[in-house]
C-alpha cells in the first residue's frame, strides 16, 4: 500500500487551516478579536432597538437570519458567564471566571485559555488562587431568606415575651419602640438585631449595614434602602456578560465587564458597584479609564 504523502511542517508563526493552506496564526488572532468587537457592537444596537423602539424577537426574526438570532449576540451561549459571580469579596474578576469555567463548566485550562486570549499558564495560577481564596463552588441566587419564617428555636425573643419569627416582623416592632427601648437591644456593646440576622438568616451584608444604626429611625431607614437594593440585585442576577468582550486586551477584565453592564445593558454605575460587590468610587475610575481606553 502506498504511503500517504504528508505535507509540509507550517512555517514558524503560521498554522494550516482545515483546506491544507497556511494562514498566519497572528492574523487569525486579529480576526478573532474583530469578531469578538463587531459581535458586541451589533449586540448592543439590537439591545438599544429592543428597548427604544420596543421591537421584540419576533419582528428581529423577519430582519436578521436564525443563524443570528441562535448566537451569542441576542442570547447566552455555553462561554456567558453570569453576573452573580461577581458579587464576591473573596476573588478578583478574572478569578472568578476562571474558577466558573473550572468548576461549573468543566472547561480545560487550555480551553478558558483560548475562551480568553490568555496564556495557559496565567489561568492555570489563576485558577490556583481562586481555590486557595473560596474552595467551595458558586451558588446560584435563591429566593431571599429575609422573607421566610425562621424555624422556632431561631425565633427572637423581646424582653416583653413578644417572639419574632420574620425579618418583616422585626421591622415592624422596632417602628413601634422609642429609641430607649431600641436601646436595651442595640447599644455600644452589643447589637442583638444585627447578630440575630447574621447569624439565623445569613445576611452579612444587611447586618454590616445595620450595624451603624444606633437609632429607630436609623435602622428602619437603613433597612428600607437594603431591602430595596435586594429587590434590584434579584432583578439584575438574571444579566450574562458574553466572555468574547474579554478577548480584546486593551482594558482590564474589570474594565470589560463594567463596560459592558453601562453601555450594553444600560445600568447606573451605582447598580454595577451593587451588582458586583465594589465600591461606587471603584467603578466610577475603572468606567472612567475605559471611556478613555475606548476613545483612543
């Protein structure tokens, strides 16, 4: 039998495509990047007519092809990545994609490595870390457990043999006290309420907040505006960042992602520095240095 004649190694810095052909693998590379640029921008026109001119799915179907309307630019494919991840104190940005990719998707390190035009080796010291810093996996947002009813051995108890079973409950005694009384549970020692939602309904972000309250008004100011930011969170958890605006390196992966909520999805720097667990200040610079990165 003859033996099949093998063709030549591709030249240094060039690989062959599937019709045998040599292409540069730099020039492939920016193509990658131009698809991944273009993709975001015609996402964001679609996003902007959706919104603006209240066109829905059905009506953009008789304008693009399925074949588009299939892909990433109108809804998530396998490489999104849900906004909820962010929402971590624990891991850097690109840390937490790596460790979602890692852990929830059962992606290589080669393959995030190419999902996210970075070295194998960066993702594989990534991803190192990120285990070092939250060894347990990501949780998907559930129902809100200030809403439920606690079960009896969790119930607070009042001075006045009143037993609490809800945060709503709560609320609604503490607007009945005078500061005196609010005082016997929160004072300069200690904070009953706070420890209380801490540690039975595992807010540790309303108790860290409430926790500045030393007044009635204080406290239901306070959890008036947390109950609000909740409700908006819970809303906003739904949101997927396509993992292609990374491919670009020009702006951080930070940079990126900030980005992408303000000018794809139309959100307040407030309800990204919400959504993602920064500072307002934090995400007013990294959107600034963006803009600029973007006008250059």
């Amino acid at each position: 039998m003859a033996e099949k004649k093998r063709g030549k190694s591709p030249r240094e810095g060039f690989i062959v495509n599937n019709a045998g052909e040599e292409t540069n693998s730099k020039t492939k590379k920016d193509e990658l990047v131009l698809d991944a640029k273009l993709s975001l921008k015609l996402k964001g026109f679609i996003d902007q007519l959706k919104k603006e001119q209240k066109i829905n799915d059905d009506i953009l179907k008789k304008v693009f092809s399925d074949e588009i309307l299939k892909s990433d630019i109108v809804k998530p494919s396998p490489d999104s990545l849900p906004v909820y991840i962010f929402d971590n104190a624990n891991l850097s940005a690109l840390e937490a994609i790596v460790k979602y990719f890692r852990e929830e998707m059962g992606y290589s390190n080669k393959k995030i490595a190419l999902a996210l035009n970075r070295n194998e080796k960066t993702v594989w010291a990534t991803y190192r870390n990120a285990a070092k810093k939250q060894p347990e996996r990501f949780k998907e947002p559930s129902d809100d457990s200030m809403q439920k009813n606690v079960l009896p051995e969790h119930y607070f108890r009042l001075h006045n043999g009143q037993q609490l079973k809800s945060f709503d409950e709560l609320l609604q005694s503490v607007s009945l006290m005078d500061d005196d009384v609010f005082g016997k549970y929160v004072n300069n020692q200690k904070n009953d309420f706070c420890n209380w939602i801490r540690d039975v309904f595992l807010d540790v972000r309303m108790a860290e907040k409430l926790s500045k309250a030393r007044k009635v008004k204080d406290f239901l100011k306070i959890a008036k505006q947390q109950l609000g930011i909740k409700k908006m969170v819970k809303e906003l958890k739904t949101i997927w960042i396509p993992s292609n605006i990374l491919v670009a390196r020009e702006k951080s992966v930070l940079e990126s992602i900030v980005d992408y909520l303000k000018e794809n999805k139309n959100l307040t720097l407030h309800q990204i520095a919400v959504l993602l667990n920064r500072d307002d200040r934090t995400i007013w610079t990294v959107q600034n240095r963006a803009k600029i990165k973007n006008e250059a």
